[in-house]
C-alpha cells in the first residue's frame, strides 16, 4: 500500500460531492422573488454556496433587514425541499470515497448546510457510516471561519499537516488555509476555478474521476 500523506481527507459537500449547484442557485432566486426583491444573477448566487444560511442570505439580499433572514430563510428551504430529491452525487464518488476508505483514510465532511440538510442528503445518498465525522454550519462557526475543519481534526485525531480539505468554493479553500492544512479545488461546482489561486491549493481538478486519480496518486 502506498504511503499515505494525509490521514484525513475533508470533504465539502454541495459543488464537490453533490451535485447540487444549480438547485442551489435557483432556490435563492426564488426567494428573493416571492419576498419582491432585488434577484440576484447566477454568478452571485452561487457566490454565497458553501457560507451559513444566515451569511448566505445577507450577500444574496443585501438590502433585506436582518429581522427578515428567517422569512427569506423559509422561503429558500421550502423551494429546496420540494425538489431536493432531484439531486444526485457526482457520477464517480461512490467509488472515490471507497478507494479511500480501502487506503484507511478518514473522511469527513465541512458543510455549510445545516445538520438537517446534511443528515437528509446522506441518507438519499446512501452515506450514512461511510464518513468518520461530519460538522454543519450550525454547529460551529461558518466557512472560513477554520473552528469548523479544527474540530474535526480534533475529533479524529489528526494535525493540520496530515489533514486535505477539498471544495469548490473560495470559502472552502480560505477555510483550509486559515486551519492551517492543505487544500485541492475542484472547478466544477459553485466558484469560478481561476479565483482559487490566492489559496494556494496543492491541485485544481475538472471532474471526480480526475480528483480520484489525484488522490490515488499523491494523497
């Protein structure tokens, strides 16, 4: 067996293992239409994938009152619940993820979802035991904020310089580089990948099954 170089490897979730960008985009437009306001473009909806609802929707309606978030908030989940089980993971994961758990890596997820979300969408997706641990964006501090990717290194056992966060986001690769460990970013999600420079990441992948082969060969 290879030798390992990290001995966890963190996962976001939406733009990276599921397939769910575009719902995302949509759903936020459509709340900002039923509450008449200003909607935002595709580019800066899919900007806020990957923050807390709560500073997601103060960037997507800047000029929404903060007593009205949860109204805009329910609005967003009730368009997101009626056509959630649309989404799918990214053709190639399940396989990515077994290869690694077979190399003994431990898995995890750092989410911006909440934990309802994030338990709701393992369980369509048929994940339940296969990560190690899992934080949401409700339990602790949002993306960048690094105390969601510590605590997992915590619970797990594992120091920054044997830890790999993968995202699609600049919030996901900003949050890497503020825990102090590494990061690879993949361009197939929500952020355009010519903006992940300034993080620094080891690699920018194009598709799972280029992302699997990274790993394979340098993780």
């Amino acid at each position: 067996m290879p030798q390992r170089r990290f001995d966890l490897i963190a996962f976001d979730w939406d733009g990276t293992l599921y397939d769910s960008t575009a719902l995302i985009v949509r759903c936020i437009q459509g709340a900002c239409r039923d509450l008449e306001l200003p909607v935002p473009s595709d580019a800066d909806a899919a900007y806020v994938i990957g923050l807390g609802l709560h500073d997601a929707l103060r960037h997507a309606a800047p000029g929404l009152p903060p007593e009205r978030y949860p109204e805009l908030g329910l609005r967003y989940r009730e368009h997101y619940w009626a056509h959630k089980d649309d989404l799918v993971l990214f053709p190639g994961t399940l396989a990515m993820l077994q290869a690694l758990k077979e190399r003994r890596h431990l898995l995890a997820v750092a989410t911006g979802k909440n934990r309802r979300g994030l338990d709701d969408a393992l369980a369509q997706a048929e994940l339940h035991g296969v990560f190690d641990a899992t934080r949401t964006a409700d339990e602790t501090a949002g993306k960048p904020h690094p105390l969601m990717l510590e605590q997992l290194m915590a619970e797990l056992g594992v120091p920054p310089g044997r830890t790999l966060m993968i995202g699609d986001t600049t919030h996901d690769l900003q949050l890497a580089r503020n825990a102090g460990t590494a990061s690879v970013g993949v361009s197939f999600g929500a952020h355009e990948p010519e903006t992940f420079d300034a993080f620094g990441p080891l690699a920018v992948v194009h598709s799972t099954d280029e992302l699997h082969r990274w790993l394979i060969d340098n993780a």
